[in-house]
C-alpha cells in the first residue's frame, strides 16, 4: 500500500497556489502610530515621541570611544528596510532639545538612513542618573570592549562616588568581576590598546598582570602578538619569571643603520603586503624580517612574483 504524498511535499509554492513569494515583500518599515510629535510631554514612560533628528543631541557620557564603520552601514539599510524597531531612550535639556541617553548607534544609523524624525522613550535624568544609565546599559548589551569596560566603570564609581560593591550591583556582576576589570587600566598604554583592538585577549592581559615590571608587560605581550601564544602559554611564561627561571632578556644594543640595499628589500616586499614588515639587523650583519599578511591572497601574489623571476 502506499502513502498519499502529503502536501508538505509538494513545496510551499503549491501551497500557496503559485510561486513561492518571498516574505520580504510583505516587510514594510515598522511605524508608530500612537504617538506625540516632539514639544508634548509623554503621558507615560511606556509612551513614544516622534522626535526631528536635528532636535537630539548626543550623549556627552557616552562610554563607547568608536562606532564601527561597516556595523553602521549594516544597520543603516536595515533600518531604511524595516524602519528602527528598538526606539532610542532620550532625556530633555530643554523644552525643545534632547540629549541621548541609550541608542547612539542606532541615532548614527538613522541619520545615515536619512530619517528626519525618530522614535524614543523620554526619560527623566540628571548628569548623574544620566552617566550611570548610559554606562550601564552599554555594559549590560555586552558591546564595549574590556578597556571601554574598565574605564566606564572607573568613571562611575568617581563621578557617582560608588565603592566597588555598589558599582557591582549596578552592573549585576560580583565585586571580584569589578575590581579585575578595573586592575586592567594598571597595564601599560600599548598592552591596553592591544588589548582594545583585539590583539591579545583578557585572558592574555589577566596574565601579564602578574608581573610589576611595566617594560616586562610590554615584552610579553610583544611576545604574544607576534608568536600567537595561548593564554596558557603566556601564564607558564609569566610563572617562569616568577620562579627565576625565565630566560634571561637580552641586553638593548644600539641599532646599526640600514644599508641602502635593505631599504631596497623592504619596499620590494612591502609592495606584496598591506601590513607592516620590519626588520631588525645588528652591527655585525645578523638580524631579522617580519612579513605580516592579511589574507592568503597576499601571499600568493608574492609568490607568483618569486616564481616569475
């Protein structure tokens, strides 16, 4: 006996009684029709403004330094798709201005979107109540990296006189969570900025934290990038430091000048590479280079150069 094809099997398109449409023509952007144009107050803190765009200013405490560029541009043509489905939170400076208290990203990409009115909560803050819902709610949607983090909650606690125990209610983390973050900002400059732009992780920062040696920190974490150690690895070699057995660091030499010839070298290479090389030689002639590639196409054109000649 067999089984009747059910009309599952069939496709959506018999379904449909015709060709499958795609479910994208039936998206239209999401509008707000219960809703007070700009200079009326709110009923309620549920209730939404349709505020003009050159009426909101942005957030003076906002903790985020950068704004991805292609994030922006991805957001942007959502929004031009589908409308702005998370309406920004606002507060009023005056009876005609607002100032962002949550949403800037989105407040960039509708501007990019070429809105002229967009939707948002009103809130009643001052700077203070302002600063903490700022920080707050850009660390509780997890976007800041660990130093933005760091820095943010350093801030809070100074300008809203908040000891760590109740910057960690705050943020709903444990105290111990707060104060290793805060421990990040003790790194040198350049291990915070690795750290920021992703060359080392927290994992890696953590570790290097256990030596007082600034000049050692920035060594190690040379190290790291340019090796791509494991935060394991690196761990075992800050102990090895701790123990005396870590290999002893090179005396600094003075750095001979290059001859012409490498000059040469570097700018045939260098046209291969959209990343730095650099290259060390001492006095006696010995020394290395470092090629640093972004793809493997890089290194293919390179090599196709090679084979060629």
């Amino acid at each position: 006996m067999t089984n009747k094809q059910r009309g599952l099997g069939k496709g959506l398109g018999a379904l449909m009684g015709g060709a499958f449409q795609s479910a994208d023509q039936f998206r239209k952007p999401v509008g707000y029709i219960n809703k007070d144009v700009a200079g009326s107050r709110p009923a309620s803190e549920a209730d939404i403004l349709r505020i003009p765009v050159d009426l909101i200013e942005a957030n003076p405490f906002q903790p985020r330094m950068s704004f991805d560029a292609a994030g922006l541009e991805e957001l942007s043509s959502s929004i031009k798709s589908l409308g702005l489905i998370q309406p920004i939170t606002v507060r009023r400076v005056s009876p005609s201005r607002y100032q962002i208290i949550s949403g800037e990203r989105r407040y960039r990409a509708c501007r990019m979107a070429g809105m002229t009115m967009i939707p948002a909560y009103v809130r009643e803050a001052d700077d203070t109540g302002m600063l903490e819902m700022a920080i707050v709610e850009n660390i509780q949607r997890e976007d800041l990296d660990p130093v933005e983090v760091a820095m943010s909650y350093q801030r809070l606690m100074e300008e809203c006189s908040l000891t760590q125990e109740q910057m960690a209610d705050r943020v709903g983390k444990k105290r111990a969570t707060v104060a290793n973050t805060l421990r990040l900002l003790k790194l040198p400059v350049k291990v915070q900025h690795d750290l920021k732009v992703g060359l080392i992780t927290s994992g890696h920062a953590k570790a290097l934290l256990g030596l007082e040696d600034p000049a050692l920190q920035e060594e190690l974490c040379d190290l790291a990038v340019t090796q791509g150690l494991s935060v394991r690895e690196l761990e075992s070699l800050v102990r090895k430091y701790h123990s005396g057995n870590a290999p002893k660091r090179p005396a600094v030499q003075q750095e001979a000048e290059l001859p012409e010839q490498y000059g040469r070298l570097l700018s045939a290479v260098g046209k291969y590479f959209t990343r730095d090389i650099s290259l060390k030689r001492d006095a006696s002639g010995k020394g290395t280079m470092t090629i640093r590639f972004s793809s493997d196409n890089e290194v293919s054109a390179f090599l196709d150069a090679l084979e060629k000649q």
